[in-house]
C-alpha cells in the first residue's frame, strides 16, 4: 500500500543506507567546524580573564588554559579507555540479532515442512538460544553505557567546579575579581567540552 510502504523494500534500504553514509559525515564537520571555533574564541578569555599561577616556584601566565587542556585530556582518555570495548559489545549484539532475525525468518518460511517433520521443538530450543545470546548481548551493551554515562555524568558536575577551585586562590588573594572568576569557570567548561568534542 501506499501509505506504508514495505520497509523491507530494496528502495527504502538504499535510500536509508544513503543517510546513514551522509549524515554522520556532515555531523562531524559541523562539529570539528563549531569546536574549533569555539575553543579559539574561549582559550583567549579563559587565558585573560584567569591570570597567572606559581606552580612549583615557575609562574604561569593563562595557567587555566593548561588546565583545560589537561583535564580535557584526561576525560578524552577516559572516554576511549572506557569505550573502545563498546565497539566489540555492539557488534557482538548486531550479530546476535541479525542472528536471530535469520532464523526467524528461516522457520516462518519453512513452517509447513519444520510440522511436518516435527521439529517444533527442536527449533523452539535454537530460537531460545539465540535469543538468550541477544538478550546477553544487549546486557553487555547496556552495562559499558552504563560506565560511561558514569564518566561523562561525574565530567558534567566536575568541570563547573574544577575551575572555582584552581581559580579560588587567585580570587583570594585579590589578583583576580569575582567577575572574572566566574568568567575564567564558563570558559574553563567551554573550552573543555570543545576540546572533548
């Protein structure tokens, strides 16, 4: 019917292949575009607006924006240390459901001849294995996106306070104003979550 078109149909699979190929692409760029531009825009603000820092005897002028940079490259690292497994866990999970999907379809065509034989049984058992390895498939999936939004949750309520705290001492003894502490925080998490992108 026209209304609901067939969505196994080789024209809906083409047309959605199509999209998924473009998208992500145009996505990217848009991203890389919008998180360059805005990392630019924020290290020139976090780097006036934070002062200077004395680590160890060494003064540091912008020290905020080393901050940002390490902290971003921490989280980054975090991110693809807990994630990389994801990879393997969403594949194992296609293949258990593209698995599945077969055999489905394999005993829906060859219903007459599996009663017939009398093989329900013996087809119930393998559809319920496969099926115990999708639902274990999926499990895995879940508990490493559990992890991560763990990571980027505890990322999410750490970098608005991180920066108050390197800035704090700067603050305190008066070489930096409560504007631009608060200025120096929104550029801290701006600049990381461009430089996390």
């Amino acid at each position: 019917s026209i209304a609901a078109p067939d969505l196994d149909a080789p024209e809906f699979r083409i047309a959605e292949d199509a999209r998924v190929a473009t998208e992500p692409v145009i996505d990217f760029g848009y991203g890389i575009a919008n998180a360059v531009l805005t990392a630019v825009v924020f290290f020139g603000v976090l780097w006036s607006a934070s002062g200077s820092a004395v680590i160890f005897g060494w003064r540091i002028p912008g020290f905020m924006v080393y901050a940002a940079i390490l902290y971003s490259i921490m989280m980054s690292a975090s991110m693809v240390l807990f994630g990389r497994a994801l990879i393997e866990r969403i594949d194992q999970r296609n293949r258990s459901e593209a698995q599945l999907r077969y055999e489905m379809g394999r005993v829906r065509e060859n219903a007459e001849s599996i009663a017939m034989v009398g093989g329900a049984d013996d087809e119930t058992l393998g559809i319920r294995a496969t099926m115990l390895l999708v639902t274990t498939a999926w499990t895995r999936v879940v508990s490493r996106q559990a992890w991560l939004t763990w990571l980027m949750g505890g990322n999410g309520v750490m970098a608005p306070v991180l920066p108050l705290l390197l800035a704090a001492p700067n603050y305190l003894s008066g070489q930096i104003t409560l504007g631009a502490l608060t200025q120096s925080a929104a550029a801290f998490v701006q600049v990381q979550v461009a430089l996390n992108w």
